[in-house]
C-alpha cells in the first residue's frame, strides 16, 4: 500500500495516503500491550513491528506518529523507538514530539485509568536509547538541546525519587522486590547522555544516588560495570573523565580498598551465630539456640516426628545459620542431624576474593 504513494496520479496517490493512514491509525488502536521487567533479557522486537515503524515513517503524517509514540510506545515498552523518533525528529522538527516524549518518561496512564507501572519511576531501557541518540547528536540545534536537558532533567528526578528513603520507594520494594529498578546498561546510557550534554551538575546527582543506595545498586554487579563501560568511552570521546566521574570512580576505589583491608577471620572455635529473631520457644528450637552457643559442640542429633524435623530445618534455612542438615533413616522416628559448617566465613572469603577483583578492575580504569 505505502509503495502505491510514490506512483500514480496525484488524486491516486492522496486516496492511497489517506487510507495507509486509517490504516495505520487502526494498527496504532490495536497494538498489544507488553511490559518490561527490569532483569529481563531484552527481547528480539518481531521484524513485522520494525517494518511498521518503517512505512510509518513513509507516510510522513506528524500526526500517526505522535499516534503512535503517545499510545503504541506505552503500551508496548519493548518496541526500540530510537532510529524512529530520530528520524522523526529529523523531518519534522526536534521539539516537534516534545509532548510524547515527555509522557514517554514520565511514563502515563493506563487505558483502564489505572496508573501505568512507568508511574513507579523506572527508566525503561529503549528509553534511555532514544534518550542517548538525542543527546549525542552531532551539531547545534537549541531546540534538540533545549528538551534534551529538559527530558534527562525529568528521568534524573524520577530516578532519585524511587530512593528507598522515599515512602514510594518503599511500596515499590515491598511489592516488585528490586525488578524496577533500572540496570546497569540503562544507568550507563543514561550518564553517557549526560556527558554527552556537559551536564556535570546531573552526572554528580545520579552518581551520589548510586552510591548512597548500594543496596539497589550494588558496587559489585552495577556501579563496577557502569564505571567499566562509562570511563572508557569517555576518555575516548573527549581525551578526559569529568570531574564527577572522576571523583565516583575515585570513592569506589576507596570503598573497595578499605573492604580488601578487612581480611576475613576464621572462627575460632564452634560457636555460630543465628539472628535475634530466632525467638521459637519451642523445646527443640532450644536445644538448637543452645547447640549453636556451645563453642565445643560440633553436631548434634534431634530424634523427633517429620512435623519437628521439618519446623527446624525451615528455621535452619530461614536464619541462614551455619549448619548443615542430614536425615538419618536407620531407625524410626528418623533423627534429624545438625552438624556445624563454616559458610559464613567461606562467603566472606568469596566476597574479600571477589573485592580485591574489583579493586584492581577500578584501579585499572583510573
Ligand atoms: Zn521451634
């Protein structure tokens, strides 16, 4: 349909635009809704999906595009919007989708009225593609630069708005755990468009939130991997890492020198702690508490029915205490056996091993 635009008599060609728009517009209504995950590995977009954005393109009707990023892009949060609104924006002007864009982050509400799980803040990952190209685009234009700040100023606030100090933060964490919180190649991207901007003042207030939510944002599988991917492309792009960066990379290697300092301790003897609210009263819940104090009892048996056994074993597991747990069979009732282990020190020497990786990682990037 979109070839007969380029042929036939003007009348033809017109009658043939307007109904590849109608038609359009009714593939806009009718696209299926698809949410991101945060953890999710990112998903091939169906090559149908790519071709409609393609012919959408060809149509050059501001309005089925605005259509189409104000409805489809929302509803369909794995659709790769970046070669579509930059050539969008090329042909009809960089503020020309300013309000899609910006309810593209700000995220918006549902068809149902319900609000949009991009309410909860979470910097979608094909967002912060579009985001990067807009930012990286080469040469002047102030209405491009204008609501490039504008929109990273918009995503830099809802990301330290899902703080977990904020009580938003913490509905969102009781209720999705750690799935919305955007990884490391999306935070990547989003401080490569503000280096590519020169916005300092936003690369310091994103790194300062990284770090001040290690728990979200480990140093291990995040802020390493970011600094990995960030400075050298920076240094590359401009000969220089800016002065937050910089500063971000320094206290990470700081931070990772003061953890490899701290050489893990072997116990000293058998006694194994268990947390305070290992409170169980219970006879048997007793004699372990007592067995875990005792610094010269290595294991012990508890010769009881299934319901006893398994009430312990969960508790075992529940408060990660350092035991391991068999079933002797030989004799009825079975005897549940606790033997001591060493798995919190073996996990501190893995995590101490696995910091003095990173420091030399981080100290290789300086
Ligand atoms: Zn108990």
């Amino acid at each position: 349909m979109i070839s007969a635009l380029s042929k036939g008599a003007k009348g033809r060609r017109e009658e043939a635009r307007s109904d590849a728009i109608q038609l359009a517009r009714g593939i806009i209504a009718e696209w299926p809704s698809k949410h991101y995950w945060a953890g999710e590995r990112v998903q091939e977009t169906p090559g149908a999906h790519i071709k409609f954005t393609e012919q959408l393109l060809k149509l050059r009707d501001r309005d089925t595009i605005a259509a189409f990023l104000s409805q489809v892009a929302m509803r369909d949060q794995w659709l790769d919007l970046s070669s579509l609104i930059k050539q969008a924006c090329l042909e009809f002007g960089w503020d020309a989708f300013s309000a899609e864009l910006v309810q593209l982050i700000r995220g918006g509400v549902g068809e149902d009225g319900e609000e949009d799980n991009r309410l909860l803040h979470l910097l979608l990952p094909r967002d912060a593609a579009w985001l990067f190209v807009f930012a990286s685009e080469a040469g002047s234009d102030s209405a491009r630069e204008l609501l490039t700040r504008k929109l990273l100023a918009m995503t830099i606030q809802d990301l330290c708005q899902s703080s977990q100090q904020s009580e938003w933060g913490d509905v969102r964490r009781h209720r999705f755990g750690a799935t919305l919180i955007p990884d490391q190649a999306t935070l990547s991207l989003l401080l490569k468009s503000l280096v590519a901007v020169g916005d300092e003042d936003g690369q310091s207030q994103v790194t300062q939130f990284l770090q001040q939510n290690p728990e979200d944002f480990p140093v291990a599988d995040c802020q390493v991997p970011v600094l990995e991917s960030l400075i050298p492309w920076s240094k590359k792009r401009d000969g220089s890492v800016s002065p937050p960066l910089r500063s971000w990379l320094a206290s990470t290697h700081d931070y990772l020198k003061a953890e490899v300092a701290r050489k893990p301790v072997p116990p000293a003897d058998w006694v194994r702690s268990y947390p305070s609210r290992f409170t169980c009263d219970c006879q048997f819940c007793r004699e372990v508490r007592a067995f875990l104090d005792d610094p010269e009892a290595e294991a012990i048996s508890i010769k009881s029915n299934e319901n006893v056994r398994r009430h312990v074993s969960m508790n075992m597991y529940d408060y990660k205490v350092d035991i391991d747990g068999s079933l002797d069979r030989s004799s009825r009732p079975y005897t549940l056996l606790l033997t001591k282990t060493n798995a919190s020190y073996d996990r501190l020497v893995k995590t101490h091993e696995l910091n003095q990786d990173l420091m030399k990682r981080v100290a290789g990037l300086k």
